[in-house]
C-alpha cells in the first residue's frame, strides 16, 4: 500500500533589512549559484556600488 500524505500550508513573517538582504544575495553570487549562473550583469543605473546592492534594490 502507498505512504498517505497531508498538506500542510504555514505562513510566517520576517522582518529583513536591507544589509541582510545584501549579505544573501552577496553570498549567492561569490559562490552559492555557480553551477546554474553562469554570468550575473547590472543593468540601467547604478544603485550601488556592489552587484547585490543593486539586486537589493
């Protein structure tokens, strides 16, 4: 006989600030979707001076 399942919808609230959002998206380009990003480019103005803070932003 199958395994029987129930779904469950849970739904939370974060407070994040900008530094952390920064500090993710930062963490991800140096390294964490390297092998399915092959190339990450800033378009339109400039929002920052880092790739993430303009993500962030």
């Amino acid at each position: 006989m199958g395994k029987e399942y129930e779904e469950i919808k849970a739904e939370i609230s974060v407070r994040i600030s900008t530094e952390d959002i920064d500090d993710i998206v930062t963490t991800a380009l140096e390294g964490g979707i390297c092998y399915w990003c092959r190339r990450v480019e800033v378009k339109g103005k400039y929002l920052g001076e880092f790739a993430s803070e303009q993500i962030s932003r």
